[in-house]
C-alpha cells in the first residue's frame, strides 16, 4: 500500500515537472530554447550529472556539514526569530 503511494507520488511529481518545463517553454522564447537544447553538448551532461551527485553525496556524509539535519538551531547574528533569541530555549 505504501510503495503504490510512493510510487504515485513520484509518478505525479515528474508529470508536473514536465507540464512546468513546458509551460515555461512556452513563456519563454520557445525558438531560442529549443535551439539551446539542440545546441547543448550532451556528451558532457552525465559527467555533469555524476560531478552533483557525488558531491551531494560527500556533503551530506560531512559530520562538519553546517546544514546537517542533527543541528537544532543556529546562531544567527539577527535580531528575535519569532520571538526568541538563538541562545534561549524553545
């Protein structure tokens, strides 16, 4: 039950992303954009791609990651964030 969730939710998500693109392609200069397309040197793209995934991949492995989900809060320099200070307790 839960994967036939799961895999809906995706199957939606990428049907949405596709009708995005494509609404923005026809906002957009859709001449210049196809040419961009055909243009575009796809060889380089898987390299492209396994350069983001690798480097998300060592980022988020990082123990000195900044944004790492185990951080509770953090110290900004700013005044009250929504009424408190950084240093009290929520």
């Amino acid at each position: 039950m839960l994967t036939r969730k799961i895999k809906t939710g995706i199957v939606f998500s990428l049907a949405l992303a596709f009708i995005v693109i494509v609404a923005i392609a026809f906002y957009a200069d859709f001449p210049h954009m196809v040419t961009a397309l055909v243009d575009f040197r796809w060889e380089f793209f898987p390299l492209q791609l396994l350069l983001a995934l690798s480097q998300m991949a060592i980022l988020s492995q990082s123990s000195r990651n900044p944004y790492s989900p185990d951080k509770k809060s953090i110290d900004l320099p700013i005044g009250p964030f929504y009424g408190h200070y950084s240093w009290q307790s929520w």
